[in-house]
C-alpha cells in the first residue's frame, strides 16, 4: 500500500514540474525596424541594427508603404540583392517577424534597387542569457580616473529611446498553470483512490460471499 502511495506522488510530481516548464511567462522587445523613419529608403538601417541587441523572444517590426515590401533572403541573397530564392515575402505594411531561435536572419526590400541603396538588414539573434549580459555591458558607464573633468550638462536629444523591453503580464499564464496543477492533482489523486479502493472492494466481496 505505501508503495502504491509513493508511485502516485511521484507520478504527480513529474506531472506537475512538466506542466511548469511548459507554462513559462517570457516576455521579449519589440524592434521598430528603422525607428521612426521605418523601413524606407531614408532609413539608415544598418546604424539602427548595429545598435540593437536582438534576443530569442524579440518581435522585429517592419513599417512601410506600398512601394516597398520585406522579403527573407540566405546570406547569398543577402550579400548579392537577389530575391530569386527567397524564404518568404511580406506586403502588408506592417510585417511582425518573431525571432524564435539563434543565428543569424537577413532581409531586404524586393522591389528593383531598394537593396542596392542599402535597404537590407541582417539581424544576429542571440539566446536571452546572451542579449541579457550585452545589454548590462552596454549599459555600464566607462571607467574613469579620479582626476577626470565632469562632462558638461547637456540636453536630451530629440530622437526617441531605444527599444525596452514590454511589460510582461504573465497573470493569465500563471492562473492556467495553477489551474491545469490542481487539475492533474485531483486526476491523480482519484485514481489512487480508485486503485485502492477496487481490491478492498474485491476482497470484501469474497468474503462476505
């Protein structure tokens, strides 16, 4: 009998840790491809890139008009602008691209020079632990010696901030996890119950007949 306990608890332990990997709340950035100029002509888009630390997790957002498009290339059709072999072709205006694992990612505008003036991008796409540790690099202030001046004041730029990351709202995740974990307690639970039950019934039976 104690055996039979032990196997169920462990059955619902093993349950309830898979179900909390499976239900973790993570939360990435979301890239305006080009800033406020978007993905145009105008834009300096390898400045933005260069500038950017792109995670597992992010959204890349491409913003334009009908007279340009988004279309994901290889390196090949990257480095030489041709579309020949495309991966996918976007049109909408609003394109959101999320960046589901490492490595490296390239797109450029399809229609006929576009690429040539230097509308492409190649996005290197980090693990989280990586873009993580390069942000916090990036953002310390530079080391400087005691007898160094202090910088003047001087005014904020116009441009608008950097991508941050949103705020993550993980109550609804973490309400389904709490549910579907008191789901398959109670499923495991009832039948431990009714695996102990059954024999006691059967032997009751057999002796009161």
């Amino acid at each position: 009998m104690e055996q039979l306990r032990a196997a169920w608890a462990a059955k619902a332990i093993v349950m309830i840790i898979i179900t909390s990997i499976l239900f973790q709340c993570v939360c990435g950035v979301n890239h305006t491809v080009g800033e406020t100029s978007g993905w145009d002509l105008t834009s300096n888009i390898q400045a933005w890139a260069s500038s950017a630390t792109f995670s597992v997790g992010d959204d890349l957002v491409f913003l334009y008009t009908p007279v340009y498009d988004v279309v994901e290339v290889n390196q090949q059709g990257y480095d030489t602008c041709t579309i020949a072999n495309a991966m996918a072709t976007y049109s909408s205006g609003e394109t959101v691209i999320h960046l589901t694992a490492p490595g490296t990612r390239y797109f450029v505008c399809g229609r006929l020079g576009h690429c040539q003036q230097g509308l492409k991008l190649q996005v290197q796409v980090q693990t989280q632990a990586q873009g993580q540790t390069q942000s916090n690099n990036n953002g310390a202030p530079p080391h400087s010696s005691g007898n160094s001046l202090p910088a003047p004041p001087h005014s904020a730029p116009d441009t608008p901030p950097a991508d941050v990351p949103e705020s993550c709202d993980c109550s609804r995740a973490d309400h389904m996890l709490t549910s579907i974990t008191l789901v398959i307690t109670t499923v495991i639970l009832s039948s431990a119950r009714a695996a102990f039950l059954f024999p006691l019934k059967h032997h009751l039976l057999l002796v009161f007949t």
